[in-house]
C-alpha cells in the first residue's frame, strides 16, 4: 500500500494532526520504558507506533525516526500532537478503533484520518 | 469581559485566572494525561504544594530588591526566562496548592477558613497580575477564553527582527522545522513532560499585511534541576525564530504556547536567534542545527536516566520541577542571595508534603474535573 492509498477495509479513524497525504506502516507498540528501548535497538524504520500515551516523552528516543503515530486519546494541544507537528511527523490523534491492531500488521491513514489494514 | 490593566485586586486577578485556567485545562483535557515514566497527577499535586508553600517568602524577599512591574518590564526580550509560563505557574502552584489544602482539611475533618491565607493568597496573586500587565504591550492581562494574543515586544525590537528576516531559501523550512521539532522534544524530556521552556509571542503586525511571531526554546542549559547533570546541557541558554506570515489566524494561551487556527500555513520570511546568558544575537539555521545536534545524544540520555529512577522520584520530582520556574524571577532580580535558601526551602516543602500528597492526589484531580466554575476551582477570599 502506498501513501494515502486507501486498500482493504477501514477499521478505525481519527483527528489527523500532520500528514494532510495519508502515511502507511507496519505496526509497532511500546507499553514499557523497555519496550521504547528494544525498538530502539531495533530501529523503527518504516514503523507506525500506536499507542495509548498521549505523552511524547514515553517514547522520545524514537519519536523522530517513526514513519508515523496512531494515538487512542489526546488532541491538538497534548505534546504528542506539538512535537509530531513541530517534527513534520504523520499523527492521528483520538484514534477510534473498531478492530484491534497487531503489532506487525500492515495499516494506511488516509488524507481524512481513515485507518485502513 | 477580559481582565485589562489598571486597578486591579488580588481577588479579582485571582477569580479571573480561575475562569481563565478552567476554560484552558478542559480544553486540553489535562486531568486525562498519563506517563508511563511519571507519576503526572501526584508530581503535579507536590509541585502545587511546594509553590504554596515556599512562593510567598520568596516574594517578601524579592519586594525588598524589586517590584513586579520592573520584571514584567525586563521580561520583553526575545528569547527571554521568565516568559508568561513562570508566572502562571506561581499563580497556578500557589490557588491549586491552596484547594489541595481545604481538600486535605475535607479528608481529615478539620476546619478550613478560606480568609487565613488571605495576605498570601492577595500577595501572589497582585504579583501575577502585575507582572503580567507589565509583560505586555496592550492593557490586557494574559490570553484565556477572550484574549487570544500575547504580544510583549516593543514595536522597534519587532522593527529590529523583522528587517532580519528573509525569504526561506532551498530546504530551510524543513531544517528549521526538524531543530524545532528536535529541540522541543528535549525540552519535554528535560521538563519531565511538562511544557517548559516552549515559548511562543505575538502576533506582531508589520504593517503592508505582514504577520510575525516569535517561536522560541528556552532553559536549555539548565543548572538547577537534579537530573540535568552537565553533559545534558546543551551549548547555548536558548535559541528562537521569527516566521513572517501573509495574515493568519493564531491562538495564544496562558502556558505562553501558540496554535495556528488554519491547517495549513506558509512562511514568508524567517530569521533566527540564540541567547547566550545576557547577550542575544542573531544565528544562522546551520548553529541552531548544531544545538539541535547535541540535542539529540542528550535526549536519550536523558530519557535513559528517568527511566532508572525509583518510584518515589517519580513523585518527588514535581518539587524541584515546579521549584525551576520560580528561580528565574530570583536570577532576573539579582537577587542571588535568595538562590540558596530558596533551594533549602524547596527541599523541605517536598520531604514534607511527599508524606501525605498520595492522599489527596486522586481528590485534587477529580476537582480539576469537576468544578463548575472559577469560584468553585478556587475558593474565593476577600482579601486587604
């Protein structure tokens, strides 16, 4: 799937904050500091984390080598949201989802904050 | 209607900050942060009380070498600390702080007499609105529900920057973009998620239909706090950019940060800036990008750190984290002597109340949530 491209079937939607084109990943989660760290590691290329945390220092070391954000809660002004603009990073906010999502799955955001797998 | 300038009453400052912080702590659904790194509702408790408690001395003390209006004043400089979130966080400590008093009084079924603190509470809350008044170029106070601008230079220093900027050439714009970006995660991460030092000003009009406003980065080369050991700091006090608009909308708030109300927004002109202890200079992208660059190391470092502390840190840090924004005003007055006893009395109030603040953690926030209006978020006092 590239960019914006919407395939499959839309599970989800949300408030886009950046990344008025869409954006497309592979899933990644993090609910642990250790979490955060074995990404690191592992580099997060081409990963779109999603998470509960409307808070952009749980995951500050690898915040700006996403592909993109998908967030369950927060808005325009929780930090998550400032420092993904500021970056220029795609992020979806206040992300409802209608099915769950799996770490590995593949998944596109369209222009209007459609999620799709 | 908006507060303005002029005979202004402790009381009244105080109810109209309780409306004001009201309508913008719903607006951004505060009571429903969380952290897995921090314990945000109990540090935040803590950081209220230590302000309560060690904030009006502190202001004896600074009567006796300054007034609030000379701060206010000397605080319209670009790239400046204090900025508009250092007051607002004494006024916020010191009201919050307060209420966590007669909610603890409530828990354990003693009187509470919302005039025995009246001095104090009159004290702060005449410094706040003095200083902000002075901070400001109009007659307003600071930006809530029906002030959305927050302009605080004089027009010859907007003249200055303004003829320094020049159009974005190549990729400026996404270099400027990531060292903001870059530096504004490492002030969360320095800040202990708490949105310090991320200043924002303006709008300016230029006249000719020309729009500027200030973006700036503070506190970067903190010595205060316990986790920003020295090779965490970065080179420089604080780094900004100026962004020239064709007319946009902006949306200023109390926390002295920004939003632009259109979803897309195009630069037409940008310049850039760094303070190096008094002296502020103009720079070029290429030095705001090696700040950046030494950002980045830091950041993980510091990320790194946090992630070792104990629990009770989690919690305990509110009180230097509140204590930080307090300081400025000290250093800003000279008033260096006050530096120490001030760091003694911090460290006393945190000790003190990391005793019991876990008990009042959840009923403070349940009335963050919950309260109707100003005079229910603050009880009101009549004041001298």
């Amino acid at each position: 799937m590239s960019a914006g491209e919407r395939a499959g079937t839309q599970i989800g939607r949300g408030m886009v904050i950046t990344g008025g084109e869409g954006f497309s990943g592979r899933i990644a989660t993090a609910e642990s500091v250790d979490d955060v760290l074995s990404l690191l590691e592992q580099g997060v290329e081409g990963r779109v984390l999603l998470t509960d945390q409307a808070s952009a220092t749980a995951i500050a070391p690898i915040l700006p080598s996403l592909t993109g954000v998908i967030c369950t809660r927060g808005g325009q002004s929780a930090h998550l949201a400032i420092v993904s603009r500021s970056l220029g990073l795609p992020c979806l906010m206040q992300a409802e989802l209608d099915e769950e999502i799996e770490p590995g799955d593949d998944v596109t955001v369209d222009p209007e904050g459609g999620i799709w797998r | 209607m908006a507060l303005t300038s002029g005979a202004l009453t402790g009381p009244e400052i105080a109810r109209e900050y309780a409306d004001a912080i009201l309508y913008t702590v719903r607006r951004e659904k505060r009571e429903a942060m969380t952290s897995p790194l921090y314990d945000l509702p109990g540090r935040s408790a803590l950081g209220f009380e230590v302000i309560r408690a060690t904030a009006p001395d502190l202001l004896r003390g600074l009567a006796r070498r300054t007034t609030p209006e000379e701060i206010g004043l000397a605080m319209r400089e670009p790239l400046m600390r204090p900025y508009l979130l250092q007051p607002f966080i004494l006024m916020e400590g010191y009201f919050v702080g307060r209420e966590q008093d007669r909610i603890r009084a409530e828990l354990e079924g003693r009187d509470w007499d919302p005039e025995a603190d009246a001095p104090d509470a009159d004290l702060v809350a005449t410094w706040y609105g003095r200083i902000c008044a002075a901070y400001r170029t109009d007659d307003h106070v600071f930006p809530g529900k029906e002030v959305k601008d927050q302009p605080v230079l004089e027009q010859d220093r907007v003249a200055e920057i303004a003829v320094a900027c020049a159009a974005p050439a190549g990729d400026e714009i996404e270099r400027s973009r990531q060292v903001f970006g870059t530096l504004e995660l490492y002030a969360l991460t320095l800040h202990g998620e708490q949105r310090d030092g991320i200043c924002d000003h303006g709008p300016y009009d230029l006249g000719g239909g020309g729009l500027l406003v200030m973006h700036e980065i503070n506190d970067l080369a903190n010595d205060y706090l316990p986790w920003s050991e020295p090779d965490v700091r970065l080179p420089v006090d604080a780094v900004g950019v100026a962004r020239v608009h064709e007319p946009v909308g902006t949306e200023f708030d109390m926390f002295g940060t920004m939003n632009y109300t259109e979803p897309s927004v195009e630069t037409r002109e940008h310049c850039f800036w760094i303070r190096e202890g008094a002296q502020i200079r103009s720079a070029t992208l290429d030095e705001l990008e090696e700040v950046a660059a030494a950002a980045r190391p830091a950041t993980a470092k510091l990320f790194k750190s946090v992630a070792g502390w104990d629990e009770r840190f989690r919690t305990a840090y509110g009180g230097p984290l509140f204590a930080n924004h307090l300081l400025p005003f000290v250093r800003l007055a000279g008033a260096t002597d006050l530096e120490s006893p001030f760091a003694e009395a911090v460290d006393v109030a945190t000790e003190a109340a990391m005793a019991w603040i876990r008990d009042t953690t959840g009923p403070v926030w349940r009335h963050f949530s919950t309260a109707r209006d100003g005079n229910e978020f603050f009880r009101p006092f009549a004041g001298s």
